[in-house]
C-alpha cells in the first residue's frame, strides 16, 4: 500500500505542456514546469528532453534566461505602439514590429511618473503580463518615440491621387494618402490617420484610419478637438443608469438656507449654475458672506462609476459650440445646478470680514438651499452703473447693493495683497441661432465678473485653510514663482520698449504690476500682458502646498466648482471627512492614499491642459474661417513675435493671429537681433520689431489647421541711412530672402 500511495505523477504530454505555458503570465522554465506538475529529479531530465524535441519542430520558442514560450506569445519585455486609449482610461497597444496572425489584445497600465505618459502612435518599452491566452497587461518602462506617428488632416486631390494637408498649424506640406478598402475618403473629407513607414526622398505616406466627415459641416472643429487630446464625450451606459433615479436629500443633518436669499450670477448662455452668493452688512461695518457651491460629493460616491468616469475625465471641457461635461446632465444640469426656485443640496461657506475685507470668522457646512433669481452679469453690471434698479431684474432691495458692498471690501483686501494684474480679453466665438459662427467678440472682466471671482477666491482660501487646520489631506492649487531663465526675454523686451525691469531681485507679483502699468493704454499693452503672461509658471494641482504665486496667496484650492472639475470634489469630500471626526462617518470619504491623490493630481493638471488646448484651438479655427470671406481684404495688425522665418501678427486688436512670412515682408536679407525680436534689412534698413503696427493683406487661410498667411502692404520703420524715396510692397519683388537667429515659440499658460 505504501508503495501505490508513492507512485510517481506521469510527465505531462505536449499537450498538457502548451496549456501550462499559455496559462503563464510570463515564459516559464524547465524548473516552473517541473515543480507545476509535481516532477521528481529523474522526470525533469525526460521532461528537458521533451522541451528539446517541442523546440525543434516549432512546437515552443526558446527565450532568455531558459524559458521557453508557445511561438506566438509575446516577449515577457517588448516594444509596443499605443493605439487608443479605452472608456476606463487603459492604452490599447500593438507589438511596434508586426506580428503574424491575430493580434493579442495588449491593454497599457496608466502611468502618471515623469516620462511615462505617451500618447497615441507613440512607441513604448513595455513588460508584459499574460492575463489569457490572447490577452497581455502592459506596464511600461519608458517610452522610446515621443515623433508625431498619428495626425489628423484634410484629404485633396492631386496630380496621382489623393492628399492629406495635415489640420496642426505649422505642418503645412502634404502626404500621400494611401488607398484602403476598409475606409473610403473623398476631397474635403476630415481623417485621422496613421503616418506609414517610408524610406529614401519620396514623400511621406499617411494611412486614413478613421473619417469624420466633410470638415466644413457643423460641429466638425469640436470633434477634431476632442480627437486630437483624446477628450471622451459619450457616458459609458453604466454611469448613465447610475445617475438616473437620483433625488434632493432631506434637510436632515444640514442647515435650513431656504429662506436666504441667494443668487446665482453666470454668463448668459451659462448651463450650469455651481454657486450662489449671498451678503449682508454687520454691525461693525464688515460682512457676512455666503458662497453655496452644489453639494455634488453627496450624488458622487468614491468608487461608484460615476466617480470613476468623472475622474478620468477630470473635467468640463467647453468649446465654442459643444460642452462636454464631466458629470452626465443629470446632475450638472439639474440636480446639481442651482436653479432658481428649486431646493437644492450646497456645501456652504460662511465666511465675516471687516470693513477692510480681512476674514475674521469662517465656517463650512452642508445646506439645503433654494436659489432665488438666476442673473447674468451683463444684468448685474447695469445695476452696478445704475443703468437698471435691482427691481428691472427681479431682486428684492438691497440684494445686489450689498453684494457690491461686501466686493467693495473684498477688492481693497486684493488691491492690499497686489495680486498678478493682467489685462487681456477673452475671445468669444458669436454663434448664430443656426449654430453657425457669426464674429469673434473680445471683452474685459467686468466689475461683476470681478466680484464673482473675488467671492470664488475667498471660499477657495477659506476651503484651503480649514483643510490646514485639520490636518486633511488637501488638492492645492499652486502657482509656482517664475523661472529666472523664462524673464530674460522679458528684462529685454522692457528695455527695448523704455520701461526697466530690475533683475536679480526677488520676485513678486507688484514688480510685474509696476511694468504693466507703465504701458498702459499704450500700442505695447497688449504686447507686454502676452509677454509678461508666458514668462510665469503653470497653475497645477498638488498636495504639496507652495502657495499661489499669481494670486499673492499662500494657501488655495479650488472648492466652487465640483459640478466641473474633479479637484473641487477631492476638496469637498475632504472637508466632509473632517467634519465626521466631529460626527458620524460621512458618505465623501476620499479613501485614498496620499501617494494616490498626487498621481490623480497629475492627471487633473493634465486633461486641465489639454481641455485648455482644445479650447484655444478651435476657436482659432473658427476665427480662421470667418477670414476666409476676407481674402484679399487689408487688415491692421501688431507684430507680437518675432522668428527667423517670420513674425506672428495680432490681426484687428485680438480677433485672430496670422502669420507673415519673410517672403511677405519687403524683398531683403533680414539679420535678426540677439533678443529675438527685431528683424532688420541688410540692404534697404527696413525695420520690423516686436510691437510694431502693420496694414496687411489676408493671402491664405487654412480653417482646419487656424492658419492665417499675410502679405506686407504698410508699417515698419526705415534706417536713416538707408531709406529709398520710394518703396512699396507692390513695387518689390518677392522670392529670396533668408535670415540669421534662433527660432522663438510662445505658449500661452494658465494661471488662476
């Protein structure tokens, strides 16, 4: 009997071998078999026979370090291009050197670490998991091409076929467009497509992958936006079903404001109303602020899908014609938008300053609100100059007057602080009721705009500082100081222009103020807020705390906009949890690790950018083609950059931005100075600097890529010793021209 109970397992077949390896997540070895299949010392020398003659004839693949592998089972350690990236985040990705048979489904971790976060078509060094026998979990080690392998573009027709005129500006020479039965295109049709691998002179060769369309229809420049950043607009069925059913909580536990006046003030085409404001005067000449933000951590749970879906996207992208919200319309736009006349659940904060706008008494809390007018700021603005009484929009007395009581104070606390003061407009694209882009308007902010963000801003610093205060974990929004290598160009530009910027001092916002203002309503105004604006840092999200460099704040976070932006909603569930130290455990908990929330926080600063990106693109592309009907149109402009091959040109006070080419410009050999801001002629002392005003031709416009090429006609200065009698664009010749310097870029950035 002892001897039956010790008999030896029988050494697995070919079969029963294969399966074990395809079960493996990596290549196993001889010994990982042997111990699999419960193997004595004399079996495994049968069995490495056995894994020779499989070897042999193809049946399995030999690997490093002695493993062995089924023939179409991928490197444990691979390169690999990214695809797409799914509705749950994941890359999907390809083995970068082809692959007979069907292709593995290869499913790329998100990675948030320097240097590991590549886009699609880029190429990765992966290692690989074996989750299946076609299925691999990808982690990447780094990644190897950073070079554009996907564009997107415009088909033409050509000589020998079809073209494609790529949609980035700046990339204006043409692919050959390469046939496929799988997807048809035609002249005028808007394609994404992959750049195919070409040798020698020939010109580049791209593959159409996918086709949105005519790129003139309507909406067209919103769906290339979210392509190109790889923006989601449709919610997964499961996040849909999830936001449906829900309902107002019972006053329960929270504050009774329903009686309290609120208002929300937003734009006028405004969908979603996230805040509302209340003040009124106390005894001793200060205030007593309410700001109520939608209580969106009580609907969004940690964990649930809506969280998961509205964390990957970070936040509401808005472009001129379409906004994608981060949370389905559901709870953005109804039982999170505060309308008026509807009870609603906030998160309050309660917050009393003196009569000189310094807090002395803050608190936040869960509410039950009811919001008691919806208001515009252009109404608001007509009360503030007394071109309407609060009683034209339907307010009670005093409402709005002591709303601009409580801002009055407030603003002398800001004037106190001297924040980062910019004066830059923001475009507009003008749409008709057809949906149709009309005009681009530019404005300033108005007095209640500014009294909506310095209300913003101070539930903002009252939110970070009871996170302080009680020692939470909390998502900063931190605006680092510049970076001395980025002001040299501006210490330059300032002594160019006859207004002296001090180096070598330490930095704050009031030296930058002081520059500002002394250009003020001058031609280089617009100029130096761009150029005083690229020389700062980024605005991002962090939980480590350096303070708002912009604002002039120490401590900051953004908390009025969780309907909008995951960040807020990381803050909201974080001052509930600190409030349920005190109480019961809450429904906001975060339940994560800090190492977790500053990988998140690199995500929210990421898709932030790339929102932000979608946006300023298509409205260039819109401005682009309201040009169009301009062609041969002279246009003013003012020079605002200055490049070897050209300067870039603000086209009529902001509308738009062209590009005029050296071969625009007046026929010479053009020297560019050391600062990278002056273009001079060698032979007829023609002058074109940063700043200078111009009379231009419209010659090209390119919508798809909101590309404007100009065409010289007026401005720019001549050097005494060498001006003509007579010169003009019309007169000159135009071909040769070529120049010394270094390339420039400008990029705008954010801030606040």
């Amino acid at each position: 009997m002892a001897e039956q109970n010790q008999t030896k397992p029988a050494i697995p077949d070919e079969a029963a071998i294969i399966e074990f390896i395809k079960s493996c997540p990596a290549p196993p070895s001889p010994r990982d078999i042997a111990r699999a299949f419960k193997l004595s010392a004399e079996q495994r020398v049968l069995l490495r026979r056995i894994l020779n003659q499989m070897a042999e004839v193809g049946k399995i693949d030999r690997r490093k370090g002695r493993r062995v592998a089924i023939p179409d089972q991928l490197p444990e350690v691979t390169v690999l291009e990214l695809v797409s990236f799914d509705d749950n985040g994941d890359g999907l990705a390809r083995p970068a050197a082809g692959y007979d048979g069907d292709l593995p489904e290869i499913r790329v971790r998100p990675s948030r670490k320097e240097g590991r976060a590549p886009a699609i078509g880029q190429t990765i060094l992966a290692r690989l998991d074996r989750t299946g026998p076609a299925h691999y979990e990808a982690r990447i080690i780094r990644v190897l091409e950073r070079r554009q392998l996907r564009l997107f573009g415009v088909v033409e027709t050509a000589a020998k076929g079809l073209i494609l005129v790529p949609a980035e500006r700046g990339k204006r020479r043409p692919l050959n467009l390469q046939s496929s039965p799988y997807l048809s295109c035609k002249a005028g049709d808007l394609v994404e497509a992959e750049i195919v691998s070409s040798r020698g002179y020939l010109g580049k060769t791209a593959r159409g992958i996918r086709n949105f369309g005519p790129f003139d229809q309507k909406g067209a420049f919103s769906a290339l936006a979210l392509a190109e950043f790889g923006i989601p607009n449709d919610f997964p069925e499961s996040v849909l079903v999830e936001s449906s059913g829900l309902e107002v909580p019972p006053s329960k536990g929270r504050s009774d404001l329903l009686d309290v006046p609120l208002v929300t003030i937003d734009s006028a085409d405004a969908r979603d109303f996230d805040d509302a404001v209340f003040a009124e005067p106390l005894d001793d000449g200060g205030w007593r602020l309410l700001v109520a933000i939608a209580d969106v951590a009580y609907y969004v749970r940690p964990g649930s899908s809506l969280d998961k879906e509205a964390r990957r996207r970070g936040n509401s992208v808005y472009l001129p014609d379409l906004v994608v919200p981060m949370l389905p319309e559901g709870i953005s736009n109804d039982l999170c938008s505060l309308r008026p006349n509807e009870n609603r659940a906030a998160m309050v904060a309660e917050i009393k300053i003196d009569k000189d706008g310094k807090r002395t008494d803050f608190s936040i809390y869960r509410a039950l609100i009811r919001s008691h007018a919806r208001l515009t700021y252009d109404q608001v603005q007509s009360v503030f100059e007394g071109s309407l009484n609060e009683a034209d929009i339907g307010v009670g007395h005093g409402i709005l007057h002591n709303l601009f009581g409580a801002w009055r104070s407030l603003d002398q606390a800001r004037r106190k602080r001297e924040p980062l003061a910019l004066n830059l407009k923001e475009r507009r694209v003008v749409m008709n009721e057809d949906g149709e882009a009309i005009a681009i308007s530019q404005r300033s902010q108005s007095e209640s705009q500014r009294l909506i963000e310095d209300f913003m801003i101070t539930a903002n610093v009252a939110a970070a500082d009871s996170l302080i205060g009680t020692r939470q974990t909390c998502v900063f929004r931190v605006h680092d100081s510049p970076d001395p290598k980025k002001l040299n160009s501006l210490f330059e530009l300032a002594t160019a222009i006859g207004a002296p910027f001090a180096k070598g001092q330490a930095l704050r916002p009031r030296q930058f103020n002081i520059f500002l203002a002394k250009v003020t309503e001058t031609s280089d105004e617009i100029m130096v807020n761009e150029a005083v604006l690229r020389s700062q840092a980024k605005a991002i999200y962090s939980i480590d705390n350096i303070g708002h460099f912009g604002l002039s704040l120490r401590n900051y976070a953004h908390f009025t906009s969780p309907i909008r932006r995951y960040s807020d909603l990381l803050v909201h569930r974080a001052l509930i949890d600190a409030e349920s130290v005190k109480k019961l455990p809450s429904d906001g908990q975060i339940g994560l690790p800090a190492e977790q929330i500053a990988e998140i926080c690199i995500h929210l600063s990421e898709t932030e950018a790339s929102a932000a990106a979608a946006e300023r693109r298509t409205i260039d592309r819109f401005a682009a083609a309201l040009f169009t009907k301009r062609l041969g149109d002279v246009v003013e402009g003012v020079i605002v950059g200055i490049a070897s091959f050209g300067a870039f040109v603000r086209l009529e006070d902001g509308v738009a931005d062209g590009f005029l080419p050296l071969a625009g410009l007046p026929d010479d050999f053009y020297d560019l100075d050391a600062a990278g801001r002056c273009l001079t002629g060698r032979h007829n002392g023609w002058i074109f600097d940063v700043g200078t005003n111009l009379k231009i031709e419209i010659e090209r416009v390119t919508p798809i890529s909101g590309g404007i090429l100009l065409r010289w006609i007026e401005g720019g200065t001549i050097a005494e010793r060498k001006k003509r009698t007579s010169y003009s664009s019309r007169q000159s010749k135009r071909g040769k021209v070529s120049v010394r310097g270094d390339r420039r870029g400008a990029k705008r950035k954010g801030m606040r």
